[in-house]
C-alpha cells in the first residue's frame, strides 16, 4: 500500500514553484521545464562590494528574467515553464587571485562543469540558459556550450550586459549593489581605481592580474555610484536578457544574438 501511495503521488496536480531549489520531482515529472542557470564568482570586488557581487547580480537578474518570461503570453502557442536554477557561484577568477578572498576554480574546471551540468539537466529540461555575471566565465561558456549544442542539447548563454559598463567594481556594479542590496556596500570604502579603457589594460592584466593594473582592485570609479543609477542599469540587462532568451538565437559558441 505504502508503494502504491507514493507512486500515485507522482500522478496528482500541484503548483509549480518558479525555483529549481524549492520544486520536487513530483512537480517535475509531467513536463520540461526550460531552465535558467545563474553564472557568477567569488572574488574581490574592491575595498566596497562583497565577493559575491557577480553572483548576486546573475541571480537577480535571472529571478527577474524568469518573470518576465514567465509574463509572456501568446494566444494559442504554449509557453515554456521556467525555472531559476540555484547560482554557480565559482567561476574562473585568476587575475584576482593574488587579493584574499578570491576563489578560482579555472576555465577546465569551469567548463567541464558546465558540461556535465547541461547532459545531466537536459534528461528532464527542454532548454537551458546560463545567465552571466562574470567576463572570465566567457571562454568556458563558449566552448562548454558548443559542445553541448554538437550534442544535441538545447543550451545556450547570454551576459548580464549593459551599455557603456566599466569593468569591475567601478559605478556599473558599485550602482547595481546599491539597487539591490545597498545594506552591504561598503560606501564609504568605494575609491576610484585605473579609469582607463579595458583594451589598454589587458596586455597588463593578463600579464601580472588585477594587481598589475589596480592596487585597489578597481577598474572604474565606483564613487559615482546610485542607486537610481543601478535600477536603470539593472532594468537593461534583464531586457536585453528577455530579449535575447526570447528570440533564442545561438551564436556558433552559444552566445544569444
């Protein structure tokens, strides 16, 4: 009886939650769910932001993305049901190894993770998107999805992307924080750090790291910083993350167009 009871339970309606953590394999079980993958790191984001910030932005921008997605509706097509995985929340941070704090796991293992992530998601989801926070996360990315999509599996990846950003920890991400989680901005810690373009510093960067280019780990200046700011640039990278997941159009390393 007691088998009977628990296979019958796979059979019954149920809510769907709209997060991969929180559903069960009885709500998963009548259908494939398209899947949104949060990509982030752990590493220094100057004297100001916490190590995590990559992987908060990916998450909420994810979280908001699945919404929206979520929202569309179109008469008489059915709509995907989308999930928010929970975050990988390592990438491949070498440059910034040599400040405390940063945790890199490198682009082999990086990407085999990815790898294996996709064949296994894939025997029960219909599409996967990995959601970017992180700019060294890109060459995994790139050939992790490549070869999942050789294989047959509809994957794909698109950044948190938003015009004119500056490259780490300066007012793009500083402003975001404080959109999002403005309690954990170290304000008064925020100084300017090398303002100059990122293609003049990576002959530098990927020479000697972060260090090399920016004592303080900055590449921007983060003292410009609002919130309003943040909302604005947050509300960019979810549309143009909607808008690119929704067109679904894979570049040949994966990259949503």
């Amino acid at each position: 009886m007691g088998a009977q009871q628990a296979n019958s339970a796979y059979h019954r309606r149920v809510p769907f939650p709209s997060e991969l953590g929180n559903s069960t394999s009885r709500q998963l079980q009548a259908m494939r769910p398209s899947l949104i993958v949060p990509v982030g790191s752990t590493e220094q984001h100057g004297p100001h932001l916490p190590l995590d910030t990559d992987t908060r932005i990916a998450e909420a921008v994810s979280r908001s993305v699945a919404e929206e997605l979520r929202a569309q509706t179109i008469p008489g097509v059915d709509q995907p049901t989308w999930l928010v995985a929970s975050a990988i929340s390592y990438g491949a941070s070498g440059e910034h190894e040599s400040f405390p704090g940063t945790i890199s796991i490198g682009l082999a293992a990086l990407e085999h993770l990815l790898v294996e992530f996709g064949r296994s998601a894939c025997n029960w989801a219909g599409r996967i998107v990995f959601v970017n926070g992180h700019g060294g996360n890109v060459a995994a990315l790139t050939a992790a999805t490549t070869l999942l999509r050789a294989e047959g599996r509809d994957v794909a990846w698109c950044p948190c992307a938003a015009a004119g950003a500056d490259a780490h920890a300066g007012h793009t991400e500083t402003s975001v924080l404080l959109h999002l989680s403005p309690a954990d901005v170290w304000v008064d810690e925020s100084v300017v750090g090398n303002t100059a373009p990122l293609p003049e510093l990576l002959p530098a960067l990927r020479r000697g790291g972060m260090a090399a280019v920016s004592p303080v780990g900055v590449l921007g200046d983060p003292t410009t910083a609002t919130a309003a700011e943040g909302s604005r640039i947050f509300a960019e990278m979810v549309e143009s993350s909607v808008r690119r997941i929704s067109a679904w159009q894979p570049s040949s390393g994966g990259m949503l167009a």
